[in-house]
C-alpha cells in the first residue's frame, strides 16, 4: 500500500513538473545515455534525503556548473553501524520532492534497496588507508566501507561528469576522494560549504530529532569551532586544545566523542607545521550524534 502511494506520487509529480523521477538502474542508466550523447554535463549530489538548505546549496552549485543536476536519495543501509539509527532515519520523499522540484533538480534517483545491493553480494573492501580507522571510522567502524560501497555504485550509474559533497561530511570527502584516485574514476570531486541554522548550528537530517533543549546545547559544538577559530593565531595547538576542553567542560549535557585538529589533507593530528587545519568535533546531545568542523587556517 504504501509502495502504491509513493508510486501514484511519482506518477502524478512527474507528469506535472519537469523533475525526473526514477527507481530503477537501468531507466535512469539510460535517460543519462541519451542526455550524456546530447553533449550535456551531469552534477551528481547524493543524499539520504529528509532535505534541508545544506542540500539544496549543493544542488544550486550543480545546477550552476553542470547541464543536468541529479539528487540521489538513498538511506544506505551498508553505512550505519547503529540498526537503530538506520530505522529512525527520517524518510520524509513526498516533501523531498515539493523541494527538488523548486530547487530546479532535473533528477531524482530513488531505488529501493534491493535495486542497489543483490542478496549475494561479495562484501566489500576498499583499502582507503588511514583515513579508514580514525576519526569518524573509528566511532563508526565499517561507515566509510559503506559509503564507498554506495558511492562506487551511484557514479557506475550515474556516471556523473562532477559530483558535489558537503564539507560538513569533511571525512567523508577525503574518503571518496581518494576512492576516485584509486580507481581513477573519471568524476571532479566539489566540496561545498557548511550551511548553518542562524544560531550556527550545522544543518543535518539528524536535527529532527533534536528537542528544542538539546537544539540549544548542540550550539555549543559551533560555538566551540568558532572559538578555536578566533583563537587560532593567538595560542599554540596544545593551548587551543586546552581552551576547547574548558569550554566542554561547562556543557556537561553534551557528551563529546571526539575533538581534534588536524592536517587537511590527511586528518593526521595537526603539528605546528601543518598548512592546511581543520578542527573537527563529533558529540551527542541526548540520543542525537552531531558532527561539525572549521577550517581554522
Ligand atoms: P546526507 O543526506 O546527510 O548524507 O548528506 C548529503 C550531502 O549533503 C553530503 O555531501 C553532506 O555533506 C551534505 N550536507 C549535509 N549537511 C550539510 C550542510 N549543513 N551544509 C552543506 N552540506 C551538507
């Protein structure tokens, strides 16, 4: 029942709007075929949907450097370690797609899951080095497998000219970007900006489940990138780590899992020398894990 519901969806959206919409491999494979030998560019932005102004900025620099702009949504069950964050993700596609249509996507791509994993498939291994274990992949063991896993899957489709990643996912982009090196797959990686709520929190899927109260801590975690930011030129790295633990000290409701600042290229910890730092944190405000980061030079 509700298949039909989202299918009746479908069909009257996509008679009604100029956005595509497909579920399956081989109908969107070759609508981009015919696209592709028409001489377009295609911007790949891929998502887990439940929409929000962070994704719709990816979507506008698709739109501005790429012919026809695609939105993946797919809750790729292979990158959550945690069963129960996998079933509470949010899965809002009736409104997902009111928002793609007014940000001007050309293509939504929307397979079910046994669309992209068979029963019998091989597990995976990419050997993506150290940026694996740390970090992220060290409080989410197996995450960056899977979405390599996905991402591999959603260019060999898509076949996308360039594909448009958040910097709010920092790791993750070093991640896929060196999964593009290593297979040279032919794709040009863009980074877009942190979009942030006024307040400076970062968007996120996950802040649906915020309560207004943790809304509030979980401004610590910008408050505290900013702060490390505005202190940067002023304090060496051990007193800027320092000032970070006294700040989390008073946010007692926030349970931090990580703090770091580390080279940006690599995510090894930072060293005086280091050019390129980010300084990246990961926390829970109540059964919520955020992440954020700030390139602080
Ligand atoms: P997700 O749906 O959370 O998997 O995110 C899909 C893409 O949107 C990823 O490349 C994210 O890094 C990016 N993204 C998520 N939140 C933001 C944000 N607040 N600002 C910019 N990009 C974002």
């Amino acid at each position: 029942m509700v298949i039909f519901i989202h299918f009746l969806i479908f069909a009257l959206v996509s008679n009604s709007t100029p956005l595509k919409i497909f579920t399956t491999k081989a109908e969107i494979a070759a609508y981009l075929l015919q696209k592709r030998s028409a001489g377009k560019t295609i911007g790949l932005v891929p998502t887990m949907g439940a929409l929000h102004n962070g994704h719709i900025s990816l979507l506008a620099q698709a739109k501005a450097a790429t012919d026809v702009v695609v939105c993946s949504i797919f809750v790729n069950p292979t990158q959550f370690n945690d069963p129960k964050d996998l079933e509470r993700y949010p899965r809002p596609i009736e409104s997902d797609i009111k928002k793609l249509i007014s940000a001007g996507c050309d293509v939504l791509f929307n397979p079910p899951v046994n669309e992209v994993y068979d029963d019998n498939e091989p597990a995976w291994h990419l050997d993506i080095g150290p940026l694996e274990n740390i970090l992220e992949g060290k409080f989410r063991p197996g995450h960056y497998q899977g979405v390599t896993q996905v991402v591999f899957k959603l260019f060999d489709i898509i076949k996308p000219d360039m594909a448009f990643f958040g910097q709010k996912d920092y790791q993750q982009v070093l991640v896929i970007s060196r999964m593009v090196e290593l297979l040279n797959m032919p794709v040009k990686m863009v980074m877009c900006p942190i979009v942030r709520e006024p307040g400076g929190l970062a968007m996120s899927s996950r802040n649906v489940h915020l309560s207004a109260g943790e809304k509030q801590q979980a401004l610590a975690l910008s408050q505290l990138l900013q702060m490390v930011k505005d202190n940067f030129a002023t304090h060496t790295l051990p007193e800027l780590k320092q000032l970070a633990a006294d700040f989390m000290s008073h946010q007692p409701e926030i349970k931090m899992e990580y703090f770091e600042l580390a080279d940006g290229d690599t995510l090894q910890p930072a060293t005086a020398e280091t050019e390129k730092i980010v300084a990246l944190i990961a926390a829970w405000a109540g059964k919520t894990r955020l992440i954020d980061n700030m390139i602080v030079r």
